[in-house]
C-alpha cells in the first residue's frame, strides 16, 4: 500500500498529431508506458480524435479521457483541460467542428502575413489550397502544421526556424468561447475542469491579471462557475509558480493536477511526457472524475 505522501508518475496534459503534438497517439502511449507512468491523458486542442486510436492493452496505466479547450476572457486567450469527456456528445461535436472552422480561418490568415514575409525574400507564395489541405478529418490545421509544409518545401529547416523566422511573431488570435460558456458545458456534462497551466507567462491569469489579488479573485470568480481546479505541476513551471498554485488551491480548496504539456519536437523546453506529483493529489483528482460519471 502505498503512503499518502508517495509520488508518482503521471500525465494529465499532453498533445498528439491529432492537433499540435509531434507524436501519434499510439507512439506516446508507447512512451507513457515505457516510463511507467501510472495515469495518463490526451489533452489535444479541441480534439477528441486520439481516443478514437486502437491502444495497446497491455498496460497498467489508467487512460482519463481528457481535451484542452481554447477559451477566451476579455479579449485573453485561456486554456481549459475538461476530463472524463464523451466526447459523441452532441453539443460537445458541435463545439469541436466550430473550433475546427476557426482555426481554418486562422491559418489562411497567418497564410497572408507570411506570403508578405515570403516575397520580400523573393520566395514564391503558399497557395490557399496548399494550407486547407493541412487540414483532415481528424484535426484542424495548427502553427505545427504549418511549420511541417514549411520544412517539406525547403524554405526553412527546423521547427525553431519556422517559429523564430516567423510563425511566432504573428499575433493572429483563434476565436473561441467565452470561458463562462465552456465551464457550464464542463458542469452540465459532469465533467471535470482544471485551468491549464495558471501562472506561465503565456496563455494564463498572469496574461491576463499582474496583480496576485487580482489573479485569485479571477480564479475565485471562475471557481463561482464550477471551475474545479488548475494546474500544480506542468512542464517548464518555476519554483514560484508551484508555489503560488499550492498556496492559493490549500487556501481555497481547488483541485491540483500535473501534466507536462508536452508536443515533441516543436516544444523543445519540454523533453519528457511526464510530471511527479503526490499520491494524494492524484488520488483526490481521480475520485472527484469518478463522481463526476455518477447520475445526479
């Protein structure tokens, strides 16, 4: 029997080919299990499509059904992990397919900035059709996406390249939901929701709130709309970060998770697809998912 204080292995936030990720889902299922991890998810951006993947089954490790929603909050860009989705639901779908569609716009926006960028080095320019075929049934185009065509037509040689050179300094944002909306989603299916990665300097209540007053009572106001919880250990956290999560979830009561936010070869800062965490965070976090598929 394992103590309460006892760490553990796990994974609640990881992405795949089925939206920006470098890994199909059955190679990082393989990776996951390799590592001995003991709780797993695939968080892909407003894609379920990885559970849709025939998995080995011959592993230990405990799959939860897991998406990363792309919400907004004033005009602010925040990401929302919701757990033990089913995901043929019909609202849900209609969620996914409206994501899908703004992210199609997107990237025919991004085309434009880069074809002005592309001519001034004399190079010919990318085709509409060229970026809508990025596209499958399976997944929206992403940044990722596009960087891969880059690479395969010879304009750039990396990853990093494409971002540094480009990708990365246009400022195009993806429309989305109003993050109130998608918490009652989350509450009326009885799923589970845990805001990702709160104070990274990118995509967080940092992004949005300098003030630490501030910040908490945003995620107190979020809590009010059945937020469950956020974040504790991710990726390429900092000490302070930690810190500050556990501070504010023991005071008022959210629920920590740990994931590691992890893409493959375009995300260089996160090498492992994996994060420790204590026993009993993981144990709270798995029986609050449990209740959720209780009738009501």
């Amino acid at each position: 029997m394992n103590a309460r204080n006892d760490i553990v292995w796990v994974d609640f936030h990881s992405h795949t080919t089925n939206s920006d990720g470098a890994l199909t889902p059955e190679e990082l299922w393989a990776i996951w299990n390799d590592l001995g991890l003991e709780a797993v998810s695939f968080t892909d951006h407003d894609s379920m499509w990885a559970y849709d993947h025939v998995l080995p089954r011959t592993s230990n490790m405990n799959l939860i059904s897991g998406i990363e929603f792309t919400t907004h909050y004033r005009q602010k860009t925040l990401h929302l992990l919701a757990f033990w989705l089913n995901h043929q639901d019909s609202e849900v779908w209609r969620f996914l397919q409206a994501q899908k569609e703004a992210r199609r716009v997107r990237a025919l926006q991004i085309r434009e900035l880069l074809n002005i960028d592309l001519a001034k080095e004399g190079l010919e320019a990318i085709s509409e059709e060229a970026i809508l075929s990025l596209e499958t049934s399976e997944w929206p185009i992403t940044r990722p996406d596009i960087a891969r065509y880059l690479i395969r037509i010879w304009y750039v040689k990396t990853f990093e390249e494409a971002f540094s050179k480009w990708l990365r300094h246009y400022e195009v944002p993806l429309e989305s939901w109003d993050i109130y909306k998608v918490l009652g989603l989350i509450k009326d299916n009885g799923w589970v929701s845990i805001l990702a990665h709160p104070f990274a300097k990118y995509v967080s209540v940092e992004t949005i709130f300098i003030g630490f007053s501030d910040q908490i009572n945003l995620l107190l106001g979020f809590k009010k709309w059945w937020l469950d919880g956020f974040e504790w250990f991710y990726g390429d956290q900092t000490p302070y970060e930690s810190s500050k999560a556990q501070e504010i979830a023991n005071k008022y009561n959210f629920l920590l998770t740990g994931g590691s936010d992890f893409h493959g070869e375009w995300r260089s800062s996160v090498k492992i697809p994996g994060v420790r965490m204590p026993r009993y965070f993981l144990d709270t976090f798995l029986d609050r998912v449990e209740k959720s598929r209780l009738p009501n």
